[in-house]
C-alpha cells in the first residue's frame, strides 16, 4: 500500500464547520463514509467525523467534474464505514436541495481529489440504525458505536462539564490532587474489588470505593481545598443507573459549614448546567430530610409537582376495616395520596396502580372515589361521616379525585407511595418531563437499625460528624441522633452527597464503636486516619458528585452506559476486551495463587451436599 502524504492528511475543516460563507473555498475533509449514492454520472458522499456531516459530489468529467474519470471511478467503489480523504470546493446546494437536519445542509463539496485511507468490513450494525441491535452487540464494537451523534455528543459534553468544573473550582481556590488506586481495604458499605500483591504475597490492595480517608488526611495536611475527578469502583449488583466503576467530582474543604460545601457545589452546578441550556435555581429550596420522608415518601424528591404523600392514621383510627386496624395495632402508619384529575383513572386504572404497589412490596392498596360530598367505592363503606370529611379537606379532594392508601410499616408504605407517586405523575402528565427541579436534602439520620444483624448502620458512612455536640446521645438514643449530612437531587436522582466529617478522634472512636467497630478493628483498619486526627485535624468537610449521573441526566439519556465510553453490562462484562477473564498459571504462580475450584465444580459440589 502506498505511503499517504502528509497532505492527504492535512484537513482544512472538521465535517462540521463549513457554511455559506465558506462557498468557493477550497477545502479538504477526512473521515467515514455514512452514505453513498450513484446517480448515474455524479455520486453523492455524506461523510462523517465527530462534528457533523458534509455532503462531497463526484461528478465525471463529462458532467462537469474535475477529478477524472480515475477518481469518479473510486468514488463508485466506496462503501459505508470507510475512511477517505477528500478534496474539492465549496459550492451552494440549490435551494430546492437544501438540508435542514443537518449544520451543513446548505454547502456542499465538489471532489477534485479522493483517497481511500481504509476500506472497512461489512459492519455488524450501521451507526444511524443502533436501536434495531442489541446493547451487547453495541458494547461488543463499541468503536462503530461511539460514531453515532448521540455517542459523540455525550462524550463530548463530558468532557465539557469535567473542563467547566475545573474551572469553577479553580477561580475558587481548589487544587486538584490525585489519591492512590492501590490502597487498602477498609468497609465503607460496598464490597472491595482486591488486587493481590506480588510482592507482599498473601496480602492484598483494594481499589478505593471513594477517595474518602486521603481526602480528610489531606484536609490534616494543611491542604484546605481539594478536588478531584477520580475514578471510584464498587463491587456490587448492578442495575442500568449503577456501573461497577464510576466517575465523580470529589471535594474537601477545611474550616467549613455545611452551607459553604453547598454554596460552591451550586457555584459548580450551575456552571455545568449553563452548557445544556438547563436551568439551575438562583436559591435552591433546602428541605429536611424527614420533610421530604413526610412528603415524598423519599430522600430522592422529584419536585416538579405537588402530589403530596398524607398521613392519614390519626383519621382513620378506630375504622373497622381491618387491614387500617392491624397496620396502626403493629405500629405502622396509614398514608394516602390524591392526585388531582383522579376521576380520569378507570377502574383498570386504578387495578394497575394496585399491581405496581404490590411489585414494589405491598400487600395491596386500598382506594375510594370522591363523589360530591361523599366518599364511594373501595374502603368508603368502613369510614365514618366523620372521617370521609376530614380525608377531604386533608387531601383537598374535589368531586372525581381518587383517594390511595396504603398501610404498613413506615419504610414500606413510603417505598410504595414514592414509586407509585412519580408513576402517577408521569402517567398522568403532572410535570413538565422537560423541566429540571433541584433541591438540597439535609438533617439525614446518623445511623439505621439493621434487622438482619441486630447493630446499627451508618446511613451515610462512619466518617460524618453527629449533629449534636453532646456525643452521649450516641449511646442514649443513636437511632434520634442527626447527621451533618447533605444530598443534592434533582427530578428524583441522587447528583451528589457529602458531609461535615469527625475531626475529633475520640468521636470518631465513639462513632465506631456504635456501629460494632471495636478498638482493635478500627486501629486495625483505620489506624491511619485515627492517628492522623491525633496531629491538629480541622474541621472540615466535602462532596461528591456522580459525574456520569450528571451527564445522563443533562443529556436525557436513559442508562449510564450512554455516556461512557467503555462501560460495563449489568452482568459486570466488558463485552469489547472480554473482561473479566482468566489468566495464565504463570501469572497465578508469581502470585502465590491457585485456583481450588471453578465455578461449576463449587455448584456441583453444593448440590452433592
């Protein structure tokens, strides 16, 4: 094959650049052919690159061109997907064949010059037709896919967000550090992915699940404002919002309030949110996190419309249907939601929300109408006079609304309300789907029960700072206690979350040992933090945002895996490189590793037992 010339190479514009004032200039373009169309005499190209497409004729010479017969031949051969180079001049397409879906769809290339630079094989799938494939034939050639727009665009407003954030933080004093990959092992709520050493055989790294410990110890050396947009990886059950590894935008800051961590994320976001024309509250309305619990049913609010959650015990208390009677017998709580315009929902409607409850968990769901003055249908013949005004006036039921209710433990009912109030909301066009609705969460529980292992849990992580000063209340009532923590979410989704952290060993030590964290396993895990916080700790406290979230949701993309480059399936593959894979037994033997069992003699010998 014949060497190309530098000048084959030396494009004078991207496929997206060239417009009408650009006519009659000479020009040259590289990239894919997307399309290819002989008509007798001229072929038509749409060729392609990241920024767009330009459409370049050949034509023979007879019918005007001015390539030759040589090139007009060449320019027959091509097919979909090859690589070339073109050189022609900027002409007007004609006004009857102007182009409007496209930036350049009013110019295009004569050729006087052509290069096949690659042919290409009969791709598996054209980029324009992704939808008609499957997801793992798209991430098995992930190279053919990323040449669709949607890909391109994606990743291209990645990489603006990512520059836009530096440069908020770096008008804001921040200095971007790097914390290790190979660290090691501490619990902070997921599993670690471990990486065996081969040079301290037996022992192993992990790969951080956050930056968490390094940015508080940078925080005691003096730092004062970090950040950084790092790579975090969690070994956990995937879903279509969730990758195994991810990117966030990590943030500390030494002397600092909860307030001085938001105002700067809002600064951030704000920025970021100015790239896609996406609005970002000048005051972002700040709620507790149990006015939200009340609310919303949830710490993830969609507050782009006021269906609110009820409750509604203290009205129903002594009704004789029994379902409402055991939940408050049991301790649990009664709450009801009415959406407004509820008279629409027939009655399949209505039995569709009773099976979306129950694949979230509940039991049922008990319903009435309202009729004029009157509650009618469901559950109105167990409420009293009495009782069917009240739940009027709470709700604000007209004539026509439906009233839900559903009755079980609080954790349960909130679950199936929340999920079951967003669906009503996009089902019955409650909220405009293009609209962006912030909020800041703040005031979360420092600690949950666990039921499984009879111990507390933290709700956030066990590095964030109680609420109150008097760290007794630990041990007095630490399922009361509040933590220093904030969550900011938008239409439903977790952006980000952080805290202001223990700087004070003792309370650090007091914290671990509410959640069954003994000396000796926290010194053992934790010793470097807890000898660091011995050594003048400020107080101090961060951030993180889901970068890839970010993305999503400012490109209104359905999954994470649209707007990485290379991600993961829900299965954990990489259906490009094959990985997870095995590895050689020389590799295995520097490492003082064997494998004992596969996964299917382990079945096997599991089934025998």
């Amino acid at each position: 094959m014949a060497q190309i010339s530098d000048e084959i190479l030396n494009r004078t514009h991207t496929c997206g650049q060239l417009r009408q004032s650009d006519l009659d200039m000479d020009v040259r373009l590289c990239g894919w052919v997307r399309s290819y169309r002989d008509h007798g005499g001229v072929v038509f190209v749409d060729l392609r690159d990241r920024d767009g497409i330009t459409q370049v004729v050949f034509d023979l010479p007879q019918k005007g061109g001015v390539g030759g017969e040589a090139m007009y031949k060449l320019a027959r051969s091509l097919r979909n997907e090859w690589v070339i180079s073109a050189a022609g001049t900027v002409r007007h397409r004609g006004e009857d064949r102007i182009n409007p879906k496209i930036a350049t769809g009013q110019i295009e290339v004569v050729a006087h010059d052509l290069t096949v630079l690659n042919k290409s094989d009969t791709v598996p799938f054209e980029p324009d037709e992704y939808s008609q494939v499957s997801e793992d034939t798209r991430l098995r050639y992930r190279y053919i896919d990323l040449r669709r727009p949607e890909m391109t665009r994606a990743i291209r407003l990645r990489h603006q967000i990512t520059r836009t954030m530096r440069r908020v933080l770096d008008e804001e004093n921040f200095i971007e550090i790097e914390t290790p990959f190979l660290t090691k092992s501490t619990p902070e709520g997921a599993r670690d992915f471990l990486v065996p050493s081969r040079m301290q055989q037996t022992s192993f790294y992990a790969l951080p699940q956050s930056p968490q410990l390094f940015k508080q110890i940078l925080m005691v050396g003096g730092l004062d404002k970090y950040y950084q947009i790092v790579r975090c990886f969690r070994d956990e059950d995937l879903r279509a919002d969730r990758q195994p590894e991810f990117t966030q935008l990590d943030m500390e800051m030494s002397f600092a309030t909860e307030a001085d961590v938001m105002n700067i994320t809002n600064k951030v976001m704000s920025a970021v949110c100015e790239l896609t024309d996406k609005p970002f509250p000048r005051q972002v309305p700040v709620m507790t996190y149990q006015e939200v619990i009340d609310k919303y049913g949830t710490d993830r609010p969609d507050i782009r419309f006021e269906l609110f959650l009820h409750d509604v015990g203290d009205i129903v208390a002594g009704s004789e249907f029994k379902v409402f009677a055991d939940a408050l017998g049991g301790g649990g709580i009664i709450k009801a939601l009415c959406p407004t315009g509820g008279g629409k929902l027939t009655r399949k409607e209505i039995d569709g929300c009773i099976d979306y409850a129950r694949q979230h968990g509940a039991a049922g769901l008990a319903w009435c109408k309202v009729e004029k003055t009157r509650l009618a249908g469901g559950v109105a013949k167990f409420l009293t006079d009495q009782m069917q005004a009240e739940l009027r006036r709470r709700l604000g039921a007209d004539d026509g609304d439906i009233i839900l209710f559903s009755a079980d433990k609080p954790a349960a009912v909130d679950r199936v309300l929340a999920a079951l109030r967003v669906k009503l909301g996009r089902d019955m066009n409650l909220f405009d789907k293009d609209a962006f609705a912030w909020c800041w969460v703040t005031e979360f529980p420092l600690v949950a029960w666990n039921a499984d292992s009879q111990g507390w849990d933290s709700l956030h992580h066990p590095f964030t700072m109680p609420a109150v000063d008097d760290i007794e209340q630990l041990h007095k009532a630490p399922g009361d206690m509040k933590a220093r923590a904030y969550d900011l979410v938008c239409n439903g989704q977790e952006m980000g979350g952080g805290s202001i952290r223990i700087h004070l060993p003792e309370v650090q030590r007091q914290v671990f040992g509410l959640l069954g964290i003994g000396p000796a396993e926290a010194q053992e895990k934790f010793g470097f933090l807890l000898d660091a916080l011995r050594f003048g700790a400020p107080p101090h406290g961060g951030i993180a945002l889901g970068l890839d979230r970010i993305v999503m949701e400012l490109i209104g993309a359905s999954s994470l895996r649209d707007v990485i480059a290379f991600p993961k399936t829900q299965r954990g593959t990489c259906p490009l490189t094959g990985a997870p894979a095995e590895v050689d037994g020389d590799q295995l033997a520097e490492l003082d590793l064997r494998i004992i069992a596969s996964p299917e003699t382990s079945s096997q010998a599991n089934q025998r037992t």
